[in-house]
C-alpha cells in the first residue's frame, strides 16, 4: 500500500523528519518497504494554456504551439503529446528548469525553435503516465509555479500491512494508529447528516439473497450527477497512491476506499434491469451465480461463473462479481446521470476463492479477503456520498437502502493487568491501559471479573467487589476475583478477539524495547560483512577458483620480491618479537607472496592450469595503531576451462577477469563503477586496471611481471603462460553495500529495439565513459550499452580506433516509432560529436 505523506498529514501532524517518521510507523507495526520522495519543482515550471497546436509537416506526430504562460509574449513550444491541443491548461518547463536531472534548453526540432517543453506527469516525476501532457481544471490560473497544485515536495511510503490488520489498509486507520503511538490529535473528516429528497419516480429493489456471503449491502441513489475528469486535488490523491484516475464519480469511490480502507462500487441506475416487466423498477440482487453463467467485467474479460461465486446482480443477469471487480455492462460512463453507490461487506472466505480461481487482482479484493465489519458500509457510504456531491453535483434520493439481516452485537473484550505485566514483563497502570486503548478506539466499558474471549451481553461483566463498592461498602468480602479491565471493540478491529490481542497492542503502544532484557545478547559478528564476505567467496568459487587457507605469519623478505616500495614497507610491517622461523618473522601485508608460493608448489607437480584463490585478513601498521582490512587476492594461469570436443578452451586473459570483477559488482548492486589504469609494481602496467565506485578501490586486475614470477622459480618464458592477478578489496565493498536495498522492477510491458553505431574515437577515451555519456542521453529510454566490435589498423589513424556499439533502447510507457528512436540516436551521435569528436564509420 502506498500512501503519501501529505494525505496523512491532513488527519495527524505529522513530525517534520522522514527518518523518524518512518521509525514511528515502524514501532507501530507498519513495516516501510520503500520510500519515494517527490521533490518541488522549480518556479520556472508553471501553469500554461495552449493557444494554437499545428502539425509540423513531414512528422507523424509532432505539434507547434503557441503557449500563454502570463508573461509579457506566448511562447513557441514543440510537442509530440496526442492530447495536445488549443485551449488545453497544462505545465510548461521554460528553459533553465531542471526536471529530473534533465536541464530544459531552447532548441531545434525539425527545424523548429522550442522554447520549453510541456510536461507529462512522469516528466514531473509525479507518476509514471507518460501516454500524454498533463490537462488542468480548466479555471486554474495562468503563469503559477505548479509546486501548490500537484502538493510538492511530498514523500510517499510503500507499507506492508500485515494480513491480520485490515483496520491499516486505509489512511485513517494508519493516522489513528500514528495517534495512539505519539499521542497527537486524531483529526477526522466531519460528516454531514444524512439528508435525501424522496423520489417514487427513483425507485430501487434491492434483494439479498445469501446473507452468509453478504451480511450487509447498501445502496444509495444520486441523479443528476455530471460525469466528467476529477480536480486535480483528487487525482493528484490518488496518483501518488499508486492509483490511476477514471472520472469524478469512480475517483470518488478510490478516494474513499483509500481513506476509510472500505472500498465502494458505483453503478449506473438506468442500465440496472427490472426483475419482471411488470414491474419497471431497477434492481439489485445479491445472490449466488448459476452455473455456467457468463460475466463480462470491467477488465473486458469474460468469466464463467458457478454457484460458489458471489454476484451483485441486477433483476437479469449478473452486474458485479461481489467484492471482486464490476461489470462493463453497467460501468459509469459520460452519459451516467443517476448512479447506485453500493457499500457492502462480504464473507472474506468467497472473495478470496473467487478472486483465486478466476485470477482476478483488484485493491477491493485484497480489503475483502482481510474481513472487513459490516458495520462500517453506512459510514463509509455517507463519506463517499459528501465527494460526490462535491465534485459531480446532484442530490440524494430516497433514504439508504440496507439489507442488514443480522446486525452484528457490541462485542466487549477483558484484560488483566496483571496478565500482561505477566506475558511482557513490565507494569502498566489501570489509567495507562485506558488511555492507549481508548486512543485506538476502544472505549472502556467498565471492571470485572475476567471471562474469555468476547462477550457479546454486558450483563455477563460482573465483579463482586465492584457491587460491593456501589452500595458503599469499603471493607471487601474475600472473594476470589480475577480482576480485568472491559472494553467495546470498535467494529473496524475484527482482529480483536482474545485478551492476548489487547496485550499485543499495549506492548506495541507503550515500546518492546521497554521489556526487560535479563541477559543481554553480545554482538558476535557484524552479518552484513558475512553476507559479504560469503557472496565474494562464493561468486569467486563459481568461477571455477580453489580456495587455499595460508599462515597470517610471513617472510619479510617476500615483500621485497614483489618490488614493495622499503620505506613503506618499513612504516607498515608488523614484525614479530620472538618468530618461530624466519620465513614467520612478520604479519602479511599481501596475499600474493604466499599464493605464489601455492602456484609455484603446484606446477612443479605438473598441474598447468590453476585458479587459486585466498581470502583472509592483512596486517597494516597506521602510524600508532594497526588495521586488519579483509582482503581476497586470487592468482590464475592456463586455460579458461576445460578440454571439451565441442568447446574448445582458450588461455585465460583480461577478459576473463573483467567478466568476473564486473559480474562480481554487479552482483553486489555496485553498478556505477568506473575503470582506471592500475599502477601496481608486480603488474604489467598496460595489462592492468581498476574498479571504482567514487573514490573507493574494489578491485584490480593485471598481469603478473615475469620477473616477479621467477622471483618465486616460476619461470613464465619455459612454462608459456601467462599469470594473471584479482585483487579484491573485500572491506572496501562491505562498506559500499551497507544500506543497499533490493528492490523490484517490473517486467517490460512494451519491446525493446537495438540500434548499432560504428564511430572512429580516440584510444585514450576508455568504453567505460563512452557508455555512460551515451546512457546519460535519455537514462528513461537507452537501457544498456554493448561493444561487439574494436579495430584497430591501417585504415585507421595511428592512436584511433574503431569501436562499434550495440544500444538497446526501450519505452516503460509505449512502443517506441521509428522517429523517435532516430532523434535519439541522433542525439547521442551529436553529443559523441562534441564531446570526442568522433567519425562515424
């Protein structure tokens, strides 16, 4: 569920900081899955109304217009939108403003000068609806920033209600939540009375039929009401809900549904068919479906219905599949004048089978199958009834219809203090108890002894002494009374049935972290630097490493051998005061030395191809103190993999270990890395590099000096291989992963196209930031960057290459045209132009 911060903050004031907020819902047993923040958006992004839209000859698509923004002269502006039109009121980006990282700049579309660009709502980073420009209320003001209409800045959360709390699946119920937690003001919205015009012409029957699938059902008639888009105010509610805008009546209904957690359905009162035709009365008919019966519903899919689907049926055939989805048959549409506005609650039980068997996913749905209180429709309907009015006119006829067979009892539920102080471990006082429950409101009814479970008669809630105190007497008979505190539960809390829910909520109240802690748990591992740590280990495995387990102990010597700076060497080397040997006389400072010591060992007993690997701490004085950063170095040489007849194996080279440090970062979420020369003294300088994410080292590959080998009697000339080196900063990338979250990304809708550039570039310009300016382009559209070709020869100036890539680009929103995807590339093509000065081959 998402909900914005705004919204919330109308019914509870909410406290400034996010971070605490979102700390506050949390200890409320709200957990936040995500946050998305809407920044404001600059003054120079403003009101705007279209005076002229002409089609540019020789497009498709595109669109000149005049735009008034209350400036002293209109402004010319190009647009692609299918919506844009003359009179249209939308959101004009003048050039300077920054949308999204993306300055907007005068320019040239085919040929014409643009001075702005007017705005979709995923431009502004509202949604991401990008099908068309933003339309406004036709009475909005001209030339103001646009920051008060769409409430910016704003901060939405992703929540995660628990399938036992229904009563959070709506703004009110996390405000009240919020409320007892912090002890702010609950702010409800006032509800008007109840008031209706009587209208025999404007009859409804209304027929229940199973009241085991349906214990109560609503309806309440409107006419006269005008069918038309919503007010920005409302769709701008449910757009950073996560909810798309219809019409006024249908928002309504969602606006509702999101406040209260009830959800709501509105029919069209003349598409509604009698039960006979002597009786021209619409109907609605709560009933079973027959067997084999069809239902087309709004999503223009039709389903095949038995009689263990529940349906809202008008005196024919079937109008809604109850609690699931409406029909299309009956939908409000622009020629809607008379509506049914239906309230209900169902059996959780049959919305949750009919939802699974027909596949059907819908926010009512996911309400229903919580179990929702019969007792809320009528309040629930009135709170939709005042919007609309509101927002589409009309007036109330006839009383509310309810078929409420069997009104559901004032139910009262006991806690014993001394229970809970039992099961928690601390003490809360009678007055303590009251107060947090009556903030979620429970009322508290009165004392007595403890029964179980609900209690429906409050005759039943009796205490002896409590007699005894009424008729004056201050010296108690020893009776044996289990003392408890009695409470109504408010309909909207199903899930409160036992006295342990009462005390589950107190705890939460009054903070689990005030229960006592008789031993505290010591903090033995840091579990991110083992996931870590493991992760690294693991992917290192899977590439076909052997790990090798080396003393921490070394020979001071072995530094020397790898061409370590001495005076370095000196300032960091940790010597031992009494060594075993001397080839243990010191604490390692790398993980090489004795790997090539391992490789060494190993070739001579005749094993040419090695993927040695070792992970482990070194040892660093740092002045006065010492560090131990986690390290993994891995020493590789001869072929990539096996022998197989149909894959024949090659030498391992740079590549190889490009694809495992850069699958290595990717796998960590370290996307944003960047490649640089490595300069290492044991290296090949022109065979080595490494991977950054900023300033902070995580990996380097190369390859090993022959004379750094043989140094260690590996004589690369005789052996006629290579040695190659990863070297992983493991402590590094603990570091840069904490806090990186997963999250999830749909599937693309809409396909993807690719596009192939070959460009004469200079050598000294790496791939790494060819790719990244030309994904900075559009980021929205160029989804990745591949090289599949590099040349390098005569035809070719000396210090040049030719590099040809492969760009996949693809449209989260639409299936991308032809047109659209040449500006594109042309704009890549002109930025690789001015910036490198490329040729294009």
């Amino acid at each position: 569920m998402r909900v914005s911060r705004r919204w919330l903050n109308s019914y509870i004031e909410l406290t400034p900081d996010l971070d605490d907020l979102q700390r506050q819902l949390t200890f409320s047993g709200i957990e936040v899955e995500a946050v998305h923040h809407y920044p404001a958006l600059a003054d120079s992004v403003i009101t705007a109304r279209i005076i002229s839209s002409e089609a540019i000859p020789g497009t498709d698509h595109l669109k000149v217009c005049l735009v008034e923004h209350g400036g002293k002269d209109p402004v010319q502006v190009v647009c692609g939108a299918p919506n844009c039109r003359s009179g249209l009121i939308s959101v004009l980006a003048l050039p300077g403003s920054v949308l999204q990282d993306y300055e907007i700049k005068t320019t040239r579309l085919k040929g014409v000068e643009s001075a702005g660009m007017l705005c979709s709502e995923r431009e502004l980073g509202i949604s991401d609806n990008h099908a068309g420009i933003i339309e406004l209320d036709a009475d909005t003001p001209i030339g103001i920033p646009v920051n008060d209409i769409f409430g910016l800045p704003d901060t939405a959360f992703e929540l995660e209600i628990t399938p036992n709390r229904p009563d959070l699946l709506g703004y009110l119920g996390i405000a009240r939540d919020l409320s007892a937690s912090t002890g702010k003001p609950l702010i409800l919205p006032e509800l008007q009375s109840d008031v209706a015009d009587t209208d025999p012409q404007a009859g409804l029957k209304l027929i229940l039929e199973d009241a085991e699938l349906c214990p109560r059902y609503t309806a309440r008639l409107i006419k006269d009401v005008q069918v038309k888009d919503s007010p920005q105010w409302l769709k701008t509610a449910l757009i950073k809900s996560g909810m798309r805008p219809i019409n006024n009546i249908v928002d309504v209904t969602n606006y509702v549904m999101l406040e209260t957690g009830h959800p709501l359905h509105a029919f069209d009162y003349h598409k509604l068919q009698p039960l006979t035709g002597d009786d021209p009365t619409p109907a609605i008919v709560v009933r079973r479906a027959r067997n084999g019966e069809k239902f087309l519903a709004l999503d223009g899919n039709e389903y095949q219905l038995d009689e263990n689907d529940l349906v809202i049926g008008d005196g024919q055939v079937p109008s809604a599949l109850a609690g699931v989805i409406g029909g299309r048959e009956t939908a409000i549409s622009e020629t809607t004048t008379t509506i049914v506005l239906e309230s209900a609650a169902f059996h959780p039980g049959s919305i949750r089978r009919t939802a699974y068997k027909h596949k059907i996913t819908t926010d009512s749905a996911y309400r229903f199958e919580r179990h929702l209180s019969p007792a809320v429709p009528p309040q629930a309907s009135l709170r939709a009834t005042e919007l609309i009015l509101q927002v589409a006119g009309g007036k109330v006829v006839n009383q509310l219809y309810d078929a409420y067979p069997e009104p559901v009892k004032t139910q009262y539920l006991g806690i014993r203090p001394e229970r809970f102080e039992l099961l928690i471990g601390f003490s809360l006082s009678s007055e303590e108890i009251k107060s947090y429950l009556e903030a979620l409101g429970l009322n508290f009814h009165q004392y007595g002894s403890y029964r179980e479970g609900l209690i429906s008669d409050p005759n039943l809630i009796y205490c002896h002494h409590g007699e005894e105190e009424k008729a004056g007497i201050t010296e108690f008979t020893h009776i044996e009374c289990d003392h408890a505190l009695y409470f109504t539960v408010p309909p909207y809390r199903v899930d409160l049935t036992r006295e342990v829910d009462l005390i589950e909520e107190l705890a939460r109240l009054a903070g689990y972290d005030k229960a006592p802690q008789k031993t505290a748990v010591p903090q033995i591992m840091d579990r991110h630097a083992h996931q870590i740590r493991r992760r690294i280990s693991d992917h290192l495995v899977r590439c076909g490493c052997y790990e090798v387990v080396n003393y921490s102990f070394t020979d001071p010597d072995q530094h020397a051998l790898l061409a370590f700076d001495p005076i370095e060497t000196g300032q960091r080397l940790i010597r031992l005061i009494n060594p075993q040997s001397s080839n243990q006389a010191a604490l390692r400072l790398s993980l090489i030395p004795n790997l090539l010591i391992n490789m060494s060992h190993n070739l001579r007993q005749g094993e040419r191809d090695l993927k040695l690997m070792e992970i482990g701490k070194l040892y660093l004085r740092n002045g006065d103190s010492y560090i131990e950063p986690l390290h993994l170095s891995a020493l590789l040489t001869g072929k990539s993999h096996d022998e197989h007849w149909k894959m024949p194996s090659g030498d391992l080279d740079q590549y190889h270990l490009k694809g495992w440090a850069e699958g290595l970062l990717n796998n960590l979420q370290l996307p944003d890395y960047r490649i640089v020369k490595a300069s290492r003294p044991y290296l090949i300088g022109s065979d080595s590099l490494s991977y950054q994410v900023g300033d902070t080292l995580c990996a380097t590959i190369g390859r090993i000096i022959p004379r750094i080998a043989q140094a260690f009697d590996i004589d690369t000339t005789v052996l006629k291989q290579d040695i190659w080196l990863l070297d992983i900063e493991v402590e590094n990338l603990i570091e840069l992963t904490r806090g990186v979250k997963t999250e999830f990304v749909a599937l693309p809708r809409y396909p993807s196209v690719t596009r192939d550039l070959s460009f004469v570039i200079s050598q000294e310009v790496s791939y790494s930031e060819i790719a990244a300016a030309i994904k900075n382009v559009d980021v929205s559209l160029i989804k990745d960057v591949k090289a599949f070709d590099e040349y390098r020869g005569k035809q070719i100036p000396a210090g040049f290459r030719s590099l040809s890539l492969r760009l996949i680009v693809q449209d989260a929103e639409k299936t991308l045209t032809d047109e659209r995807i040449d500006q594109l590339i042309a704009s890549v093509i002109r930025m690789l132009t001015d910036k490198w000065q490329i040729k294009m081959r």
